[in-house]
C-alpha cells in the first residue's frame, strides 16, 4: 500500500478506496472501544479485539506516512501487554484526526459536494470521486 503523497500531491483511486475502508474501520473500532471506555477505562481490551485493531492501524500509518501520522513512534499496541480501553480510545481518536486532516487537505468542495483530488484534476471543475465532508474537528 503507498503511503498518500503529501499536501500537495494527488492521490489515485485505489489509494481513497484503502483510505474510505481504514476510517470506517478505525471509526468502528473507536465506537465500540469509547463505549467500554466509558463504563471500565481501566479494564484492558483483549488480544482479539487488538490484533484487528493493530491491522487497521498498521493500514493507517502506511498511508498517513510522516506527514499526517499522529504520533512517529508508535505504530501498534503491544498485545503481550493488553493497553487500557482508555488508552486505545485515545490512540483511536487520535488516528480518526489525523485520517481527517488528511482528507481535508485531499479534497474539494464543487458546488458543495466533495470530491476527491485525483491526479491530473483541478478544482474548478466536478470531481470524479466523490468524498465525504472533512469532519474539521475543532481544537
């Protein structure tokens, strides 16, 4: 999987496939994990749930590369020592962020429908590839 160009770089159609299924995932998982972070944040989350987990992340950093990854030296939780729900729902929300900067910086608005910048496209003309709307999460 290619890691996406930076900011000012396009990316391909097969690389928004990868990207749209590894923020839904990451999206999954984060609901799921906020919610038993809610009632237990200190119960550990089981390897099952952190092997799935860890393939999406290894996904993510592959594409977010250095330019949008959260954080440059972690990669995947250590399933030989189980992280707190806590702790995963905050590398998670951590990942969506990143994903969304990520998509706000590869997209564009044409008559209020997003789109995708693929290569050799402008943006004052509709997209190929339509995009969901950069979530533009505040600070």
């Amino acid at each position: 999987m290619a890691q996406l160009p930076e900011v000012s770089g396009k990316i391909d159609e097969a690389q928004v496939r990868v990207f749209e299924k590894t923020e839904a995932q990451l999206e999954g998982f984060y609901d799921e994990i906020a919610g038993i972070a809610k009632k237990r944040p200190d119960d550990p989350i089981n390897k099952f749930k952190l092997t799935f987990i860890n393939q999406m992340l290894t996904n993510a950093n592959q594409l977010l590369g250095d330019v949008y990854g959260p954080f440059p030296d972690f990669e995947a939780f250590d399933v030989d020592e189980l992280p707190t729900a806590s702790d995963v729902a905050m590398m998670l929300s951590q990942y969506l962020r990143a994903m969304d900067k990520c998509r706000k910086d590869h997209t564009f608005c044409y008559s209020g429908i997003y789109y995708w910048l693929l290569p050799g496209q402008t943006t004052h003309t509709p997209g190929e590839v339509s995009a969901q709307r950069p979530k533009d999460f505040e600070s």
